[in-house]
C-alpha cells in the first residue's frame, strides 16, 4: 500500500489508520475526507527527530497548515513540540482559536494586507515572513504605532529549478514571491530591513518547490542561502543565524512515486549547512523547515459513494462519485496522479480501468482519469488516497454543494474535527 495507514482487514475492506472505510461510510456518509491520527503524529515526531540527530536540535519544525488547516488539526502538531505557518488572517485565526502559541506561528503571504499585518503583530506572532519591500514599509509604521519591534526573516528566490509542476514551482527568480537573488532585490530588501526602526531582521527564507522528490534541489539552495548570508555579513556587518529552508518534500500518490525520506532530506542538508558553515568561518544557523503536504498528505483518505457507472462504448467507463473537484481540485488543476481503490472490494484484483468524475456541471471536473481500480458497482465505497493535503483546504462551494465532513481516526475509532455543511450553511451570508 501506498501509506503505512491503510490496510484491508479479514472482511475484505480497505481500512485507514485501523478503521473499516466502509463502516465510516456508513456511520458518518459521503463524501467523508478521513485522517489517521497517529500517522500525522508519528510524521510530526520523524521530522523533529531527524533535526536532534542530524542537527543537533538547532532548528524548530513549522507545519505548513495550508496542507490542511482546521482547529484540531492546529492542537494536534502543537502537542507534537511542531510551530507552524500560516499564509491568511484566516489561518492565523483558526490556529489561535485552536490556542496555538503564538510565538511559534510564522505568518507568511506575498500580499499581506495591512489588517493581517496589524493581526499578526498584535496577536504577536513569532517571524513575519517579508514578501516584498512595499510590505516591509508596512510592517514598520504599524510596528511603530503598536510599539513594537517585528522580528521578521526576508523570503529569497534561490534561484533554484526543482522538477515539480509549473504551477507550484516557487524558488525561480520570475516566481511572485519573495527577493530575487540575481537582480540585487534581496540586498536592497537587507538595507531597507536594518535601517528600519521597527523591524528587527532575524534571517532568512527560501522555498523552491512543493511535492519535491529529491534531495539535490535542497542541498543547493542551501548552499546559496550560506553564501549569500556570507555576502550580507561581508557588506552589512550583520550576522544573521536563522535559516528557514520551507518545505516541499514529496510523498507518494502512486506506485510509482519516490518518496523522500525525510531523514535523508536532513541528513544531507545539514552535511551541506555545516560544511559551509566551516567554509565560510560562519555559524551554524538555526534551522527552520515547513513540511504541509509530507505531514498531511499520506494520512488522508477520502471516501465517496458511486452513483453510477456509465460506459460509453470502445470510448472510456466513467464512476460517478458524490464529490468531486468541490472536495478535490488536484486533478482539474495539476493533472495530480491519485491511486483508486474500491474500499468493500479491497483485497479483490484491480482489473478495471475507469475515469472517476465528481458531479458538478463541468467536464473537467474528474478525479482521476484510467484509473486501475477493482470492478465498480453502484453503491460501493470509492476510496481516493492520499488526500489529507491541499484537498478540504482548497475545497470549494461550486455548484452549491456542501463541503464534506472530517473524521479523525484514532487507534480504530473515529471523531468528527470539521462537521459537514448544510444546506443552511451555504446560505449563511446571502442576503
Ligand atoms: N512553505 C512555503 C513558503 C510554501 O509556499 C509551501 C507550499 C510550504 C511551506 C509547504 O509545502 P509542502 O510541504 O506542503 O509541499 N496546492 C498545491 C501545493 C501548493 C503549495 C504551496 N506552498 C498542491 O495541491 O499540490
């Protein structure tokens, strides 16, 4: 199986986290986004563990909690000893609802709006992470009104190419967020930083890509990020010891997919750190990582209900589900691979191929093209896996339709964390 979470059990069924899908199907209905709970905190544990071992504990794990933001969601990696980011007032919010400290949130965000900027450094938010130098301004006059100081890190363009979707590529210098390296932005952006009043510059940020499979595009922003704080030492006379290297490690959808293990992803980052360090005569900064989708993503099923199941003729079978892009828009916007499974059928051969479409009036609303599954009927429990990321979090009203519901799955028992919306739900601000 793909993720350690999912197994089938002596009646046939796939099971997430020990629990029978087709008994949460039927206690909680469909479409229901399902999530393991000791997944999601033994991904939180590896994660710190690889920074003691390989980094001596210099470093802090953040939660990218735009994979999946939700109260309990928030309290559970805060227990784990994790940070995390948030990119919205909205995500800030949910996590300080959720009683998340907030010195341990790193607000980010390449168009901050002044109100969230007033937010975040009212609530006290641990770093702000600076996009542009319009939005430093700001943080400084409303550090000035609040009389405060914003400790703030800068986001750079490392320049670096990684091998993922176009779409989210982001360390590459025509990429909207943050300084870029090349062009002397990120000096600029430097001077303007120390000459502030308000601000206090900690460090720095990069994040190349997302659903990244290896390690080389890491090690070399890394590298570059050594070079340049080199470069600022030599220029600036400042030393600045915090590095926030982002997240982005891939996990698998497929088979066929690598993923990265972590442990490596650290190991060979903080070889590279600690060599430049050397290097360079600098110190060993403090670390910073941002992992969403690798801490999410693998402990979240989603289950539908098929209603029906339409062959066009030497053409293509199409599996009606009762979701779609609404709970899921990977696959209408990156093509995004997913592994099918019937989950009353799961020991049974995937000897079918079918396109598995959601129902809402577009066409492009699929989940899956030809995708290998056992033999649909209607009425059966169709699981898509590894959906605990970027799936309830870009969930959408479309056509009216109301977001499903979240259980957390515990040891085999489940609890709802997100209730299901109503129809009354849907109306709520139309006047
Ligand atoms: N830090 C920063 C600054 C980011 O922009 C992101 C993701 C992360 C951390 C977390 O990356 P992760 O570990 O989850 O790969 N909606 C897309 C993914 C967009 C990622 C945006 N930024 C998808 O569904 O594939």
């Amino acid at each position: 199986m793909i993720s350690e979470s999912i197994g089938v059990n002596a009646s046939g069924n796939l099971t997430v986290g020990g629990a029978d899908c087709v008994e949460l199907a039927k206690k909680f209905g469909t479409p229901l986004y399902v999530f393991d709970e000791n997944l999601i905190r033994k991904t939180c544990r590896d994660f710190k563990a690889s920074i003691d071992e390989y980094y001596n504990s210099n470093g802090q794990v953040l939660y990218a909690s735009k994979a999946f933001s939700c109260k309990e969601m928030y309290r559970i990696v805060q227990s784990e000893g994790l940070g995390c980011d948030v990119v919205s007032g909205g995500e800030l919010y949910t996590a300080l609802a959720a009683g998340f400290d907030a010195k341990n949130i790193f607000f980010h965000g390449n168009n901050k709006t002044p109100d969230e900027i007033e937010y975040a450094l009212h609530s006290g938010v641990g770093r702000i992470v600076v996009d542009n130098l319009t939005e430093l301004e700001t943080i400084n006059r409303i550090a000035e009104q609040l009389k405060v100081k914003a400790e703030v890190v800068l986001r750079i363009k490392p320049g670096i190419d990684a091998h993922t979707h176009d779409y989210i590529r982001t360390g590459q210098i025509d990429s909207k967020f943050g300084f870029a390296l090349e062009n002397g932005e990120a000096f600029e952006a430097v001077n303007m930083a120390l000459k502030f009043d308000f601000i206090e510059l900690k460090g720095f940020h990069c994040h190349i890509a997302s659903q990244v499979c290896e390690t080389r595009p890491f090690k070399e922003a890394a590298e570059v990020m050594m070079k340049f704080m080199q470069d600022i030492r030599e220029k600036y006379s400042v030393t600045l010891c915090e590095l926030n290297l982002g997240g982005g490690f891939g996990v698998k959808y497929v088979e066929t997919d690598e993923q990265l293990p972590f442990d490596l992803f650290m190991k060979e980052t903080s070889e590279v750190l600690k060599k430049c360090a050397s290097d360079l005569n600098y110190p060993v900064p403090k670390i910073f990582i941002e992992p969403g989708r690798s801490i999410v993503g693998p402990a979240g099923v989603t289950l539908y209900t098929v209603g029906n199941v339409k062959t066009i003729k030497d053409v293509r079978t199409y599996v009606s589900i009762d979701g779609g892009m609404g709970d899921n828009p990977r696959y209408a916007l990156y093509q995004a691979e997913y592994t099918v499974e019937i989950a009353n059928k799961a020991s049974e051969p995937k000897n079918f191929i079918a396109t598995v479409a959601g129902k809402c009036c577009e066409s492009g609303d699929l989940i899956q093209e030809n995708a290998p599954m056992q033999t649909p009927e209607v009425g059966d429990i169709l699981a898509v896996l590894t959906t605990g990321a970027y799936n309830y979090s870009m969930a959408s009203n479309y056509n009216r339709i109301a977001r499903p519901m979240a259980v957390m799955v515990k040891d085999g028992d489940a609890r709802i964390i997100v209730k299901r919306e109503t129809y009354e739900d849907i109306i709520r601000n139309d006047i």
